[in-house]
C-alpha cells in the first residue's frame, strides 16, 4: 500500500560536510539518501526509524531510510542530491526552476 | 609555517573574510573560524596535479583545448551553464566565451534565486549590506531558508547574535521571526516561528500586505497561521526601527516561485512608507551573486541568456539549463564549476551523458564522471586569486594561501576562445 505526501528537498550540514568528500563516497551517499518523516506519519504506515522505503512521483524512483524529524504530518524531506533529483521533475513552469518544493510523492515500504 | 590571516571561504554566499589558515611546506595544514560547511574548501582542497582528460585518457592542456574547441564549434546549439562557484574573473571569460560561439550561458542562479532574478526585475529589491543589518537591524525575519544549515555562520557575523553599533547587545536587541513550512535549527533560534502549509507563501505575504496597509483580513486564519498572530507580525515589521527580512529557496523553488519573491519584495518596498526595510536573497555557491553582477554587466540579463542571434536574448524557460537539457536542444555544454548531474531533475541531467560535454572544475564531481572533456582547474580563494560578490553584492577579493600547478578557469576559457579564431574574427566584424 502506497500513501501520498508532498515532498520538499533542501540543505542539511551532513549533505554539505559529505559533497566535499566526494559525491560518489560513502558519508555523501548516505547524508542524501535519507527521508525525515513525522514520527505520526511514521506510524500510519507501519515503518521504524531506519527502514527503507520507496519514494515514487512520476518522474522516477528511489530507495531512502527513514528518519524521524519534526515535521508536520504529511510532508517528507530529502536532502538535496542526485538521489532527491530522480524524484523530481523537469517542468519549470517557464521560469527555469524545477518543482525542488512541493512535490507529491508516494511512500511505500521498499 | 606560515598564517594567513583574513582569508575568504568561498562555500557560500556570507563569504567569511576572517579565515585563518596556516601552510606548511605548501600544504594547509590547519584551518581557524571557518565553519562545518566550509572546512572541506581548504580541507579537502583538489591540490593534486591532475592532467586534463579526453574521454578518460590524460592529454596535455593544448589538446584539451583543442578537443574542447572542437566540440563547441561544431554543435549548432551549445550551452555554457554553471559559473557560481568561479570567481568573476573566470565568469567573465564564459560570457566572452558564449558570446564568440553564439551559445546559451546559464547558471545556477536559474536553480536557486533565479525567481527572485524575475521578481526584481518587475519590484525591485529594497536592499541594504550585511554591515547595515549587523550595525543596525532590530527586527530578523527569515522567510524559506534555514541558514543554521546552509549559512552556518550568518547569525554571529551578520544577523542573530551579531554585536554592532546601534545593536550592542547582539541578540538581546533584535526581535527574530522564522516563516517557515517545518522546524529548523534556525526556527529554535527565533522568538516568533511561524509555520505556514506547504504552498501557502503567497497568500501569507498578501494578507501581510493588507495588514501593514491597515486593512482588515475577513478570516482566522491564512496558509496555516492565524490572522492574528500576522497581524502581530505586520505592527512589528512596521514600528521596527530597522528590518531586514532574508528570504531563500522556500519561495523560489515552491509553487509560484517568482510571484512569492515579487510579494516579499512589494511587502518589504511598502514597508518603507513606516520605517526602514529591507531584504537580502540568502545566497548559496560562494559567488554566484558574481555570476549574477558580471552575467548583468555584460548582456542587460542575470541568467538565461541566448547569443545564438548574435546579441543578448533573455529567456527563463527557453534558455534556462534544465528546460534545454530536458528537451533536447542543446547539442554540447560546458559546465563551469558546478555539478548538474548530481543537481538537475534526471531528465536533464541524462542528456549531459547523451552530448558531448566539458567540464571545469577543481574536484571530481558528477559531471566530470559523464563529461568528455574535463580540466581539473585551479581554486579561486585557495590557491587562486580572484573576486567574488557576498550575498548582499559586495565584492570581496579572494587570496591564494597555496600554490598549484594547474590553470585557472580563466586561462582554460580563454584558451578556447583563442582556439576559435575565425569565430573571434567574425564577432569582431559584427561589433
């Protein structure tokens, strides 16, 4: 069973301290590919801290951990990165910038 | 051994000139003040000699160029994308660059402020400099952004706790307000969070528009906060004695984009009928406010900009990156010092992999990992000198604390652009 959330991307220290590592080492890898999620919403789908999950929009897919964070219900966070960007579409409504906020995505356990 | 007092990390847009590095045998060896974000710039500085690469095999400069020229003269629509992270010396060169082969030259300002490019250029931006808001400012909002994360040092140096002339108290003497969709580590730091619905901005900003103008709001609530805590918020904004209000990515990149900014920016414009308002972009890449200035000095355009007729053409959506990449049309690029692949939607970023692509850039990155061409270059700020522009437009000048061996940006472009003469000839007879 997949649930709808919205989607918003951004900057976390980790993501910053882990590009100067190299994109493709390992504290990068694993400062980007993390979804923080409330820990109601958490509950609701039957996942723990650290499980898996697949985020699906239609512009792809991906596998993330989960991460409890104080969010409102509803919204899920990904830190910038190549693993957020799959999710993401490429229509920029004319004005060059992609939909990096705001992005409905379905969550299902991976 | 030897100190170098008031270098510059070039991490992002608050552009630190209080760094203090010390070099031993051509090596840093320890850096001071600088922040989590920015230690990796002197920290895991590129420094080794690399040879430029042609399809994965090391060739000597000359044939890069080469190579490179090649490519760019033979595509029909070439894009030159990146620039943020140079320094204006090397912008400069891609502009100059762009305009001898006809090309697109955009940068990351179109991911990141490039909205707010739009918003000024219908509002206008009410702007002041870091020092007036560290010197003066008694009321902080954060609108979007969250520098706890992204500009670590921004609240001792410019905003929060920052100690100046009429804010002797630092963070005793200035009101903080945080609009925001989620809690950050910046929202803790505030005395009023407000958090708004995902989406939400533009309502939030009109129904403070209404309020500083005196006008009643016919609800209890708006975008998730109630009227009467925005209420609050509008006679504080305007019986502040200096406000400043830094907005980022919260608006630009959310539903409406430009049309948030553009209704900050009219807030914060008729908030100068009561008092003294004004508003920064919080700016990522350490110079991508240069990218902006010198992209504006020399074609009238801060982003998205087509020589392809043989003048300056402006065009968000036509001649912005991701929306040339996702639909196929530019047939070569040559990113300078950014990293798309790891940052654009894949649909873009795959046709990085599909063209014949060049990159400059001092670290091996995502890009380089797809690209045809790539020159390891030297960095500005650490063992290059340069200019860069602070988030707030002051030029700050970076120094060089090590040597290299390896060329500047600047030296690499310019190269190329004298590696197509008969293309420099025929601008030549144009202008």
């Amino acid at each position: 069973m997949s649930v709808e959330f919205q989607l918003i991307t951004g900057r976390t220290r980790e993501q910053a301290i882990g590009l100067h590592k190299g994109k493709s080492s390992q504290p990068y890898r694993d400062a980007t590919h993390v979804v923080e999620m409330s820990g109601q919403d958490m509950s609701q789908i039957g996942i723990d801290e650290g499980a898996r999950v697949r985020l699906r929009t239609p512009a792809g897919s991906g596998e993330f951990v989960v991460r409890e964070a104080d969010l409102p219900t509803g919204l899920l966070f990904v830190p910038m990165g190549a693993a957020a960007n799959d999710l993401i579409g490429a229509d920029t409504a004319g004005t060059g910038m992609p939909s990096f906020k705001g992005q409905p995505v379905e969550v299902e356990p991976a | 051994m030897s100190t170098h007092e008031h270098v510059t990390c070039t991490f992002c847009g608050c552009l630190c000139d209080d760094i203090s590095v010390e070099v031993e045998d051509g090596h840093i060896a320890a850096v001071k003040r600088v922040c989590a974000n920015g230690r990796g710039v002197f920290a895991e500085h590129c420094s080794d000699a690399r040879r430029p690469t042609v399809e994965g095999r090391e060739v000597d400069l000359e044939e890069a160029i080469a190579e490179a020229a090649r490519i760019l003269d033979q595509a029909d629509s070439p894009l030159i994308y990146g620039l943020s992270s140079s320094a204006t010396e090397g912008q400069r060169k891609a502009v100059e660059l762009a305009d001898v082969l006809g090309a697109v030259v955009d940068t990351t300002s179109s991911v990141c402020h490039g909205p707010t490019g739009l918003a000024l250029q219908e509002i206008g931006e009410p702007s002041c400099t870091l020092g007036e808001v560290r010197n003066r400012a008694d009321l902080i909002l954060f609108w979007g952004c969250n520098p706890s994360a992204s500009h670590v040092r921004h609240f001792g140096r410019y905003s929060v706790t920052a100690k100046g002339t009429l804010t002797p108290r630092g963070r005793q003497d200035r009101t903080v307000y945080v609009v925001d969709v989620r809690p950050t580590g910046t929202s803790k730091t505030a005395d009023h969070f407000l958090q708004l619905r995902v989406g939400s901005d533009y309502e939030v900003l009109s129904t403070l528009r209404l309020l500083v103008r005196g006008e009643s709001v016919p609800a209890e609530e708006v975008g998730g906060v109630s009227v009467a805590e925005l209420s609050e918020l509008a006679e504080r904004m305007k019986s502040c004695r200096f406000g400043v209000a830094f907005m980022g990515m919260g608006l630009t990149m959310s539903a409406g984009r430009n049309v948030n900014v553009a209704e900050l920016f009219s807030l914060v414009a008729e908030l100068n009928d009561h008092t003294r308002f004004s508003v920064i972009p919080m700016r990522g890449h350490g110079n991508v406010a240069g990218s902006d200035q010198v992209l504006t000095w020399l074609s009238g355009y801060p982003f998205a900009v087509s020589y392809a007729r043989g003048y300056p053409q402006f065009g968000p959506g036509e001649f912005t990156a991701v929306d040339m990449l996702a639909r196929g049309e530019a047939d070569a690029a040559l990113i300078l010092a950014s990293d798309p692949v790891a940052h654009f939607p894949r649909a873009a970023a795959e046709r990085l992999a599909a063209i014949p692509t060049i990159v400059l850039d001092p670290c091996e990155n995502l890009t380089a990992g797809v690209a045809r061409v790539v020159f390891p270059t030297a960095t500005y700020g650490v063992d290059a000198v340069g200019t860069a522009y602070r988030m707030d437009n002051v030029a700050i000048r970076l120094r060089a604390v090590v040597p290299t061996e390896r060329p500047t940006d600047e030296q690499v472009l310019e190269g190329i652009i004298q590696a197509l003469p008969e293309r420099a000839a025929q601008l030549e007879a144009v202008t």
